[in-house]
C-alpha cells in the first residue's frame, strides 16, 4: 500500500482543484468497507484518547497540557496520510465525457 501524504499525490486526483479533490476523496470515503472504517475509528481513537488522559493530568502538572498538544498535532501526520492511502482506490475517475 502505497502512503499518500497529499490528496496531490494520488494519481486520480491529480491536477484536479482542491475542493475537487475533496469531493472525490469525501466521495470514496463513503464507499470505504466495514474493516477499513473500524480501522482507521481506531486509530483515531488511539491519537485522541491520550490527549484527553494528559488534559486530565494538567492539574498536577501543567506540562502534561503541552504533551496533550504535542500529540494533537500528530493526528493530521498519522491519520489523514493512512485515509488518503485507504480511499485512493476507491476514488472514480472523471469521465472524459464530463471533462468536454
């Protein structure tokens, strides 16, 4: 399985506009099997669980509040790269007729 970190780097989606991009790829979300929707929930899970047990711990340590943020930012750099990569073969082409 090839990682797409961009939706420019998925070869159906490319040179296409942004909000195309993002129609096409909320498009084949939507076709995304059982298995591959119940993996990537948990996955998301895994990032945001921590974040809410270091918001818990601020109280007696305000550090934990910069570790909850820390691991927030993750969430676009570990996720978003597997769903683009899990959707990319799902995602339909433009017919040439549409494009005339």
């Amino acid at each position: 399985m090839t990682f797409y970190f961009s939706t420019r780097n998925i070869p159906a989606l490319q040179g296409l506009p942004l909000a195309e991009r993002a129609r096409l790829l909320d498009q084949a979300s939507k076709r995304l099997s059982v298995p591959e929707k119940t993996l990537l929930n948990v996955l998301k899970l895994l990032v945001i669980v921590p974040v809410f047990a270091f918001i818990l711990q601020t109280a007696t340590n305000w550090t934990s509040l910069l570790w909850a943020f820390v691991v927030f930012l993750f969430y676009p750099l570990v996720i978003k790269p597997i769903q683009y990569s899990i959707c990319a073969k799902y995602i339909v082409q433009p017919s040439s007729k549409e494009n005339e």
